[in-house]
C-alpha cells in the first residue's frame, strides 16, 4: 500500500500568506451577504436609519407646512440624511426597490425603524429634548370647527370663495385659536392674488388677525395659523377666509382638506384674570361667582381694528 505524504504548509511564503487573506476576506464577504442581499444595496441596519430620519424629516416638513405628493419633490429634503451615511440617491432608490421586492427583509428593516421612532417619542414625552410645562399640561384643547372638513372648487362650482364664520362658544380672553388645513390650488385656477385670512371678530367691532398670501401652482400646502385673543374685550367670533381672491374669471380648480380649529384656553389663569377685573372694576364685573363657561359676558368694549398682513 502506498501512503500518501502530507507536506507541511509553509506560512511563511508569500504565496500562502496571499491565500489566507483571499479566503478571509470571502468569509467577510460570505456573512455580510447571509441575507441575500446583492453588491450595493444598503444593509438593513443602515437602511433602518435612513428611513427614520426620512420620516423624520416628513414630520419636521408637516410641520412647517410644506407638503408634496411625490417623492421626487422630497429629494432636496433628503440629501443631507444620503451625505450622513456616506450614500447617493440612486443606491437608495436600487436598495428600495430591492427590500421592496423582499417583503420579509423589509419587514425587519421597519420593525427597526419602529423601534427608533418608538424610543425618540419616549424621550420626548420625558422632556429630554425640552421642559415639560406644567402650565401647559393643564390647558383644555378641543376642536371649535363645525363646518365641513373638506372643500372642492371646481369650473361647475356656485361659489366663488370659502369664507366662515364660528360664532361665540364661550371664547375668552388669552384664548389661542389654531387653524390648520391642507390646500391645493392648481395653475389652472383663474383667480388672481389669491389669499387666506383668518381673525377675532370682538362685539365692539375690533377685529384682531392675519392674512396671507398662497400660490396656485399645483402643490399641496399644510397651512397653520395660532392667534391669541389678546384684547380683554367680549369676543363675537372666529371668522375668515379658506381662499379668497380679488379677482374672479369664472374657472376654479382648487382643494381644501382636513380643516381643523381648536381652541386653548387656561382655566385656571382666566379665572384668576375674572377675580382681578372683579376688584379692579366692580360695575362692569360684579362679583357673582360665574360659571367658567360665561366669564366671557363681563368684559368692555372699544372700538379699534388691526389685521396683520403674512408674507
């Protein structure tokens, strides 16, 4: 019988030492790919944080009112999250397409992204990224608006603009209104310098607000507006316009959606600011206890008016 000789391995020549570093090197590339993923797309881990900061990026644009349909609108937004991981565009939109097509990987990759939104909204609510205000706790909020929640204008439509009017619910002093919407105006709407107003209408005829400006060119717009009643007079009521224009031609073509008016009031504070008018000034304030919901029915009137134009 013949035996076979096994020659020790020489780890000192330059041949062998080239041989390991190849197959370590495969290992790396072996584990890194055990998810099958092909060379360029994005690991899962670090499509998990691109894809938080987008959404966190889509919150922070909410926001500010800035809106868009379509992702290719968005992209300006997201460049600086790209430069942070060191990636372009088109190898996130092939590593998208990618975990798209392979629903149980992208299942992983969101579970992770959950996660992280999950754990930044609890460090929120603990105040980690700013103080919780105990004032702020106890103020009341609820939705005021009793119109419709959704407007569309088109060439067949009978009116020419959206205008309303939310009259007194027991508003007060120091009250803040917030209104909120969505608007879409398209190019091919022909009304000219078309705006938004929003106000407090006071019974001595005062009226405290804002006005601004929009653009018809097609893009959905989240618009916010807080105004504070800051008079100490009677309030009669909310009022504005959606979308107003100073000039009408005949053709519409606009949207608005997800209308929302809330007031928020301190109770405790406005019932502090009764007690002090009540000593201060007894005849226009008599000192009957009142419900909260009627101290607004004690206050002066005066005669002076002030909108403020938004750019």
């Amino acid at each position: 019988m013949k035996v076979l000789k096994i020659k020790k391995i020489n780890m000192n020549s330059h041949r062998n030492k080239e041989y390991l570093i190849v197959l370590f090197i495969g290992f790396i590339l072996l584990f890194s790919a055990c998810d099958g993923r092909p060379r360029g797309i994005i690991s899962q881990s670090k499509m998990a944080n691109v894809l938080t900061e987008m959404h966190k990026t889509d919150a922070l644009m909410d926001e500010r009112g800035i809106t868009f349909n379509s992702y290719s609108n968005k992209v300006p937004y997201y460049n600086f999250i790209f430069k942070k991981y060191d990636i372009s565009k088109a190898e996130f939109d092939s590593s998208l397409v990618w975990y798209t097509k392979n629903p149980q990987i992208f299942n992983n990759v969101y579970d992770k992204v959950i996660i992280q939104l999950t754990d930044l909204q609890k460090d929120v609510t603990k105040g980690k990224y700013h103080a919780i205000d105990s004032i702020e706790l106890r103020k009341i909020r609820y939705n005021i608006w009793i119109k419709r929640s959704s407007y569309l204008l088109t060439k067949d439509s009978t009116r020419t603009h959206l205008d309303f009017e939310i009259p007194n619910q027991n508003f007060f002093y120091k009250d803040v209104y917030v209104f909120k919407f969505l608007q879409r105006i398209s190019p091919e709407d022909s009304c000219k310098n078309q705006f938004i107003s929003f106000q407090i209408n006071y019974t001595n005829g005062r009226v405290h607000g804002v006005i601004k400006k929009v653009k018809s060119d097609g893009v959905s717009r989240r618009y916010m507006f807080r105004l504070m009643a800051i008079y100490p007079y009677k309030i009669k009521s909310i009022s504005g316009q959606l979308l107003g224009s100073s000039i009408y031609k005949g053709k519409l073509n606009a949207k608005i959606d997800s209308i929302s008016l809330t007031r928020i009031f301190d109770p405790i504070m406005q019932t502090e600011i009764l007690k002090t008018l009540q000593k201060t000034d007894p005849k226009n304030y008599p000192t009957t206890v009142l419900p909260q919901s009627n101290i607004n029915n004690h206050f002066p009137t005066r005669n002076k008016r002030s909108l403020i134009l938004v750019k």
